[in-house]
C-alpha cells in the first residue's frame, strides 16, 4: 500500500472518530446517555443481592435470577420449591446495602404445577372452564326495578327542589 492511501485512511479514520466522539458528547449533554451510569449502578446492586442468595445453602439448586431495574431496586424472578424459600430468598437479597427495594416475582412450584394442570384442562376443552354464561338484566346489577303496578321500568330519581327553609 502507498504512503498516500495509508494516509487518507488514517485521515478517514480519525475523522469518523470525531464524529461519533461529538455524537456521544451531544448524547450525554442531552440527557440520552446519561442513564448508562444508572445501569451500571443498577447492574451492582443486583450483583451484591445475587451473591448473597447464592451464599445460602437452603436456596442451592433454586433457580433463582436476579434482574436490576433501577439503582437499589432489583427483581427476583424464578421457580422456588416452597413459599419459605421464596421469602428467605427475597430477605437475603435486602441485605446489601446497595439494595434498598426487592420485587419478588418467584413462583413456588407447587403452584406453577397448578397452573400448568389448568392450562391443559383449557386447551383439553373443559366445561367447567369455558361453560360460561351472562343473564342480562334478570340478576345482579343490571335488574330493572318494579313499580307498584307490577310493569318493568327503569327507577327516575329527579331530586325534587325543595324551598328554603324560611327564617323566623
């Protein structure tokens, strides 16, 4: 390659990195990048939770993710075998100090079982999970009111004006 091509190149190269060094600056003064420092605070609030619930011996073999959301605020999401576990895991992961909020999303696997059990019994056409049924105005909120002829109406309440009462 010729002295002149290298030359352009690194004269292209360095002008492409001013562009996209004043890119980044306007991004950053505009506010558009200024969240990556939130993420990263984010990111260790979760990593300090996260080595404390893998530090537990009760909670091994739970699959447990710790997902950060926001600078101290994380999200537990996952399958637990038992409620206790579900609530020890969310108390080890409020004790850094770097966390201040959890949102414990951790499913107990009994109750995924449940659920699952439901979506099959759904999918398999249940009756007593599709069979059902709206009565119109004979029940519940939409019943028309009777007046004392026995005819169907619908009940006016106009509020009569009433004269002030006069001063003695």
């Amino acid at each position: 390659m010729s002295l002149d091509k290298r030359r352009a190149y690194w004269i292209v190269a360095g002008a492409a990195g001013a562009v996209f060094a004043g890119l980044g600056t306007w991004l950053v003064r505009r506010g558009m990048l200024g969240d990556l420092r939130d993420r990263a605070r984010a990111s260790v609030s979760a990593r300090a939770a996260r080595t404390c619930i893998r530090g537990a011996p009760e909670l091994e073999g739970c699959d447990i993710h710790v997902v950060p959301l926001a600078d101290g605020i994380v999200e537990l999401r996952g399958v637990v075998p038992t409620a206790a576990c579900s609530h020890q895991a969310m108390e080890l992961a409020q004790q850094p100090d770097a966390v201040h909020t959890v949102l414990n999303k951790l499913v107990v696997s009994s109750e995924e079982t449940r659920l699952a059990a439901n979506r099959r019994r759904f999918a398999a056409g249940a009756p007593a999970l599709h069979e059902t049924h709206w009565y119109g105005n004979r029940r519940g909120m939409g019943r028309r009111r009777t007046r004392n002829d026995g005819k169907q109406s619908v009940v006016d309440r106009e509020v009569e004006a009433s004269e002030p009462d006069e001063a003695p």
